[in-house]
C-alpha cells in the first residue's frame, strides 16, 4: 500500500486522537492488567506516542488504518512486556530500591510506557541514538534517559545494571558493531546478578533464496529507521553457532547463554546472556497467543463482519477469540482452515486456527466500538483489533496469504 504525506498526516492524527479514546485506553489496560479487579485506567498509563516514532509510521503505512496501526503498536509493546517480565522474574522475583534496569535502545519508549507502571520509573534508564526518543522518554514516561552512540567504544553510563534488554537492535546490525556492542553492554553488566537479553532474526527468518555467509550473519542496508546510516542499521540474520560465538568472544566464555526461540512478537529470538544458573528456570517460557485480523468492515447496512486467526507457539490453535462489540461480549470458535499460517510458522498444527465472524447490528448503530482478543488458557491476552471498522462492501479477490506476516510484525 503506497500512502503519500498528506494521507500519513491524516492517518497520524486519527492515530493520535484513537490513543486517547478513553474506551481504548480501557481495551489496553484489560490487557494489560487482565486479571486487575477494576477497570479503571490509571492515570500513569501514558497512551501518547511520540510523533516521529518509527514503529507507528511503519504500521500506518502498511496497513493504511489507523486502528489497525494503533492496535498492532500496542499489542507488540504487550508480548514484550510479558516476555521481559518472565526472564525478570527468574532471576529477579523481588526488586529493591538497589535494582536498575536498562532499556537500550529504547526507541520512543513503547516498552519503557508499560514498564514504569512495573518499576519505579527511577531505577530505569532509557537509552537510544536518536536524543529526541531520550528526550521523549524523560518527559512522558519519568525515567532516566542517556543518548546513545553509534561508536560503542563511546558509550558510558558510569553504572552498572541488573537487567539490561536489548529488543531490535542486534537483529539490525552488521558484524563488527554486533559484537562490539555486545562486548559493551556486557561490561555495563552487574556480573554478580546481572542479566543481558538480545533479540536478533534467525536465520530460519531469511527470504527464500538468500544464504548466511561463512561466518553465520547476513547483512543487508534498509530498514524502517532511515534516518540512521546503512552502515551502522540495517537488516542482519544469524545463525545460532554465530550469536553463541559472540556471546563467548565477548563475555571471555563466563557467561551461560540460552536461547529462546521466537520469543519477541512470535518472530525474533531471544538469547539470555548471564553468569547466574538460573537459565533452567526459563524451560516453561511461554510466548503468549497471537493472531490477525485480516478483514474488519461493515459490509451491510447493518452487517459486521470480521475474519482473522488466533493461535498460540506454545499451545497450537485457540479454542476461541473474544469479540466485545460497544462492551457486550461474544465468543467466535476458530478451527477453519489457514494453511498460511500453518506455513508461516513451520507449524501445521497452526494450519486450524482460522476464524470468521457475523453480526446483526441494531439498526440504531452507526459506529460501533469493536475490540478482538485472543486468550490462553493460562489468561495470557493478546489485542488483536481495537477500533471502529469502516462501511465498506467486502473485496470477491481477497488473498489471506499474501503479505499477512509483513502487516502483522511491521516492525
């Protein structure tokens, strides 16, 4: 989908007004706090976004839809919260006033948002290349911010810290700054407690027809920052055999290091980087329920319809999704057929986890409010869609496979 300047501005400021809709900010706090006696949002619940941050740009000009933009924004910002929170958990179950966190390259704060209503926003540090996102995240979010550089030999913080995640970023750099910066933030690193967490594409993730070289990393210039130079950011994939070399050559062999498959979004994996041997309590991590919801429109005078799937890498296919349209909860059965999905994930299991959804509208209804979850059995939640869908007669040529996967991690 091409959208010129003006239709993005457009876009950018439906954005805008959709993240203060009080009704939203309650759809992303039920997810957020899913289990939470009260639906009243608390104030600190910051829903601004930056308007130079590229993971929303990115969205709004795939999807062309602001809702849809919004929704996917914030349900990455969810997984990863609750990825992070399981690693935390192990090796950090009880935080003092002594525990500091760094998120680096933080970007405009998606994750730093949900994390400071976890951790007193003092004992956090958000880091990036970019000063306006530090600037931003001081500001919004009350956390400690420190410009970045794209020398990490530059780099210095005058800290050490506890818990250090590092989400899209190594997955985007060339050979030599990976393991620099590895070698960087290691040495940033309480090597009694800490713990290091890098996300990067395996090379399981690479396009049909491209190989790594022999050294185990492929690199390529392009990436949705284009403000930063080819040289220094683009699109890199790696090996296993790669990432646990650097990971030795940098931490001098002292470091255990697990790998956690898929673990960001259901499509980068996360290696846990640590002297400390609490790696096996990471055995039952759980990536939590994903999905999409490839088609959402009014499609009668008084007709919703609305199709997509919902699966889980740790379950197989969902029993059901929850479809609350203006408050009043419903539930849609999954188990039509989605070979695409199956295929996407090297997971036939998967294949069964299509669903499709029809509703009545009362004739009074003119713009209803619709939010699409998907549950575990565990009560983990994933927000699909929030939004309200556009009147529009449904597309006859409508291919569900094609360049779903891009629209959904649009990161």
């Amino acid at each position: 989908m091409t959208i010129n300047d003006a239709e993005l501005s457009g876009l950018r400021a439906e954005a805008d007004r959709f993240c203060q809709n009080p009704i939203f900010r309650r759809s992303l706090w039920r997810h957020l706090s899913p289990k939470s006696s009260t639906s009243d949002v608390p104030a600190a619940l910051d829903t601004t976004i930056h308007p130079d941050d590229q993971m929303l740009g990115h969205s709004l000009r795939h999807h062309g839809d602001a809702h849809v933009a919004v929704s996917q924004y914030f349900n990455v910002a969810l997984q990863q919260l609750r990825a992070m929170r399981q690693i935390l958990d192990v090796f950090h179950p009880t935080l003092d006033q002594r525990f500091r966190f760094l998120d680096f390259a933080c970007g405009y704060g998606r994750l730093i948002r949900l994390l400071s209503l976890l951790i007193p926003p003092g004992q956090i540090t958000g880091s990036d290349i970019q000063p306006d996102a530090v600037r931003f995240v001081e500001d919004r979010f009350g956390v400690r911010g420190v410009a970045s550089d794209l020398d990490p030999a530059r780099f210095s913080l005058g800290d050490r810290f506890d818990f250090i995640w590092v989400a899209s970023l190594f997955s985007h750099l060339p050979e030599n700054l990976f393991l620099a910066w590895l070698e960087r933030l290691w040495a940033l690193l309480d090597h009694t407690n800490g713990v290091l967490c890098i996300s990067v594409h395996d090379a399981s993730l690479l396009p049909a027809g491209l190989t790594l070289t022999d050294t185990g990393i492929l690199y390529g210039e392009g990436s949705e920052i284009s403000t930063l130079t080819p040289t220094h950011y683009g699109t890199a994939y790696v090996s296993e055999s790669f990432v646990r070399a650097a990971v030795a050559q940098a931490t001098d062999g002292n470091a255990a290091c697990l790998r956690i498959p898929k673990a960001l979004a259901h499509e980068q994996d996360v290696y846990v980087i640590t002297r400390r041997p609490e790696v096996a309590g990471l055995a039952d991590f759980r990536r939590g329920p994903w999905g999409w919801v490839d088609e959402r429109a009014i499609v009668s005078p008084n007709e919703l319809y609305l199709r997509g799937w919902a699966a889980s890498l740790d379950d197989g296919p969902l029993d059901q999704v929850q479809i609350r349209i203006d408050g009043r909860l419903h539930h849609c059965e999954t188990g039509q057929h989605r070979p695409d999905v199956g295929d996407a994930f090297g997971n036939p299991a998967l294949s069964l986890s299509g669903w499709e959804f029809r509703y009545t509208l009362p004739a009074a209804t003119q713009k209803p409010y619709v939010e699409v979850s998907a549950q575990s059995a565990d009560g983990e939640c994933a927000l699909l869609y929030a939004g309200y869908p556009a009147r529009k007669p449904r597309t006859a040529n409508y291919n569900p496979a094609r360049g779903w996967l891009q629209r959904l991690l649009g990161q």
